[in-house]
C-alpha cells in the first residue's frame, strides 16, 4: 500500500475514536504534532506508540521543532538556541559555530527519535533579510554561503542521529515583511535576483542530497502568478526538472491564510497535488481534514509514496 497525501493533526494529549478513524483513512499518510499534544515524555511515547500502531504502511509523524522560537516540546527536551545565533558564534570561532550546528541537529534529531519521530521539519533555509520577523532569528544568515555552511552541519547531525532533513521555505520566505500564516506575501523581485540569493542554500542542499523540502505560500511575481507552493512551474519545472530534485516535496499548511486565494481546501489540495506535492499539512482545522477525505479520490501513488518513506527515520 502507499502513503497517502494528507497529514493531519491530533488535538490533546491522547487519541480519540474520531482521531483513529481520521487517521485510518487511505488519503492520511502523516500526522503532524503540536505543543498541545505534549504534557510530558511518558505522554508522547505512549501517544506515538498508539500513532505508529494505526496502520501500516505506518503514518510518518513531524513536528516543527527548529530550536528557538519554534521548538513544540520544552519541559524535558534541551532548550536548543535559535539558528540566527550561529551566525554571530561564526563571526567569532567558524569552527565552534559549525560544531555547535551540528550538535544542534543531532540533539534534535536524537530526542525526537527516541519517541518514535520522523521528522522535525528543519534545517531553514531561508536569508534573513532583516525584513521576515516570521523568518528573523529561524534563518542561520543573510549570507547564502554561511547558510549552506551551518545547514550542511545540522542536517549532518539529523542524519546522524537517524532523522531525515526537510529544507524550507522553497524557494525562500526571508525576503517579505507579510507573514504567509495571515496573508499572501508577494515577493516582486526578478527572478535573477531570487537565483542568485535565496535559491543558492537550497540549490546547494539540493546537490547535496537532502531528503525533502517545504514550500513556501509566498506569490513570486515575476516568475509566476499562483504561490510556490501550488505552482507547477516552481515544483514540476524548477525543482524536478531544472534541478533533478528527487526528495519528497511537502506543501506548507494548507490552512494558512496565504493558502486560501487558490480556492477552498479541496481546490487547493487538487491544485498543491497536480503541480506535484507530495504531501499536504492540513493544521487546526479537522473539519476541513474530512472535507478532503470526503472530496479526494484515493489512489495509488507509488513515487509520492516511495520519497516519504525514504523519510521514516532510520531504525525502523
């Protein structure tokens, strides 16, 4: 059988009926956990076993938990620092700041291992152009060099610790004040100058292999009229032909506000899933998680499938 499309969310600290049947269903291939599914690591152990029990193929669990500001789980877990901080570490010892990257990774990549977690949706890869404060402090730099520098390192120690890397916000989210989880940003620069800044880190990553990425819901106007993360000439041409990406390609929460002007979330899922998505986050909203179930059809779809099982963590 083959992983399906959506990845869903849970809403406490253990699973409901109404959760076992969601997650059951054919079209659900991940789950996606919060804050609020977490009161203490006896708790999500237990929650993680009910999870990777549901099925099989098993579901593929994440969790956005990038350090800093953005870190789902604290009590019990190490407090890991923002990216950002590793680029003023860099200026003083590039050694320490590259070392402290990938103990970073590998800490995460570790802890959440432990409890059965495939993902962490990291590293970002995002330039902090000193204009996103929904990116600031998550990106690594401004620099595209630097960012390659200490991202190669964390994904290095993801990898190590047995977890897949997830490279975001393709084809980069740094360089727009609007914060895509409330409205569209729309970024109007020239492709030229997007390829020669924000896609450097990714196209570097790319090169080297890492295993999925996340796109952004960010319009890039001067190279398409539909967001990244719907845009077949982003995804189908860019990425997959122009770079012969062939990792896993997820889609940024299909509830997001910068998600909405594609249509409702059945067009959104159809359009996200033609332009070549191969799985689609559908947070905080389970009606909308049913609509979809209701709405799509279900279907084998073995490439989808095979990238986001290369992404199961590495023990199992």
């Amino acid at each position: 059988m083959t992983l399906g499309p959506i990845m869903a969310d849970v809403g406490g600290l253990s699973l409901t009926a109404e959760d076992r049947d969601v997650l059951a269903h054919p079209l659900v291939g991940g789950v996606i956990l919060f804050a609020r599914n977490y009161s203490d690591p006896d708790q999500l152990r237990a929650l993680c076993n009910e999870l990777l029990a549901i099925k099989s193929p098993r579901l593929l669990i994440a969790v956005d938990h990038e350090g800093g500001r953005v870190q789902r789980f604290r009590v019990g877990f190490t407090r890991v620092p923002a990216m950002g901080t590793l680029s003023r570490l860099h200026e003083e010892s590039p050694s320490r700041a590259v070392e402290d990257a990938r103990l970073f990774g590998e800490t995460i990549g570790r802890e959440l291992a432990s409890f059965g977690i495939d993902l962490c949706f990291a590293p970002v890869l995002d330039r902090d152009c000193g204009v996103s404060t929904v990116i600031g402090d998550r990106a690594f730099s401004s620099d595209p060099e630097l960012i390659i520098k200490l991202a190669r390192a964390f994904r290095s120690g993801l990898n190590a610790a047995g977890l897949k890397a997830t490279g975001k916000h393709f084809p980069g989210h740094g360089a727009v004040a609007a914060d895509s989880h409330l409205e569209l940003p729309i970024d109007r620069r020239q492709f030229a100058d997007i390829e020669a800044r924000d896609l450097v880190p990714f196209k570097a990553l790319i090169d080297d292999g890492i295993e999925s990425l996340m796109l952004a819901h960010v319009r890039y106007s001067a190279f398409d009229d539909i967001p990244a993360s719907f845009s077949r000439k982003w995804i189908r041409g860019l990425l997959r032909s122009q770079y012969k990406y062939n990792g896993a390609v997820f889609c940024d929460d299909l509830c997001m506000k910068g998600a909405v002007v594609v249509g409702d979330i059945v067009e959104r899922a159809r359009i996200a899933i033609a332009a070549g998505c191969d799985m689609l986050p559908v947070c905080n909203e389970r009606g909308e998680v049913v609509k979809l179930l209701d709405a799509l059809p279900v279907k084998e779809r073995r490439l989808s499938s095979a990238r986001l099982k290369a992404l199961y963590r590495s023990d199992t």
